[in-house]
C-alpha cells in the first residue's frame, strides 16, 4: 500500500490499547543514507485545544493505516486482573498415561 504524505497528515491516529484518539500526523522522521521510516510526530490537543502536545510514534508501532485512521498500539498494556503466578511453585504434573497395550487382542487364556 502507498500512501503520500499529504494523505497521511490529515488521517487521525488512534492507540489500540485504549481506544483514545491521539491526533493527527504532523511530521514524518527518516534516515537518509538508509531511506527508513522510523516514525511518525503526531501532534494532539490537551483540555480545550490551547496547549498542543506532540508524540512521537515509532514505525514498528503502527499497526495499520486504513482509509481514514492509522490505528497504532502506543503505551503500556494493562495486565489482566489476577494473582500472579508465584514463582516458588513448581508447575504441575501432568497427568498419568494410561498403561500401554502393545496388543488390543485378547488371548484366549482370560475367557475362561
């Protein structure tokens, strides 16, 4: 997929993570001798819009940039409720295998 520049500046950015929408690109930061992308500036609005705050968004936390947004998982994941595992129990045992048959057949000897 190509996308210009220009189309890509008026695409809002949202964070998978929590659904929050983080503003749209604004600048766009490359290494010249090797032409690598390595992220994007988006520039977002705190509170009423007065005060501008920019973030920088690495390449590899893009996850897909779609005909309208560019949907990104940028900051920490939240762990899931729970105790965590202690690490002085040992992991347990699986279960026992049943006693191995070499020969389903029957000899003639049990029927009797």
């Amino acid at each position: 997929m190509e996308v210009t520049f220009s189309a890509l500046k008026q695409k809002d950015v949202i964070n998978l993570i929590d659904g929050k929408h983080l503003g749209k690109v604004c600048d766009m930061t490359f290494s010249f001798p090797e032409n690598r992308v390595l992220g994007f500036t988006v520039t977002g609005c705190k509170g009423f819009r007065l005060s501008k705050q920019e973030i920088f968004l690495p390449v590899n936390a893009v996850v897909k940039i779609g005909e309208d947004a560019v949907l990104v998982k940028f900051g920490k994941e939240e762990k899931p409720d729970g105790p965590p595992p202690r690490p002085d129990c040992p992991p347990p045992c699986p279960p026992p295998c049943p006693p191995h048959r070499p020969n389903s057949r029957r000899d003639y000897g049990e029927y009797e």
